[in-house]
C-alpha cells in the first residue's frame, strides 16, 4: 500500500503508522506514530510526543509494514 494523503481518510485510532509532516512549510519530517483523538504523537521507544502548532502540519501517512519473518 502507498501513501495515503489526510484528506482522503485518517488511519484508526492508535494505529501506529509513518507519516509525513511538514513544519513551516520547509521542514519534512518522517516519523512513526499514531493518531489518538483527533491529535498526531510520535512514537518513541519508551515515550511519545504529540506534534501540535499551528507550524505543524500531517499531510500523508501509511501503514508500517510487517516485521521480517524469523529465517528458520
């Protein structure tokens, strides 16, 4: 699967993805994370930290892919 742009649809809630972000305009950022109420976080190890600001902007996101299988 591709990207998927925000103004076609939202992932489900929680669901951690990689998504784009763009801040001012200039800076375009990947990430992973998710969407939980209405508002964007990055996903961390042990933490997150939600991209808010009038700055800050999600423009297209995807689902991550599946881990590598085990070569046994």
């Amino acid at each position: 699967m591709g990207w998927i742009s925000v103004k076609d649809r939202l992932p489900e809630n929680l669901e951690k993805v990689l998504f784009l972000w763009v801040y001012d305009e200039i800076l375009k950022n990947l990430s992973v994370g998710y969407m939980a109420d209405g508002e964007w976080s990055i996903y961390l190890p042990y933490t997150s930290f939600d991209l808010n600001g009038e700055y800050i902007e999600v423009t297209h996101w995807m689902p991550l892919p599946d881990c590598p299988k085990d070569k046994e």
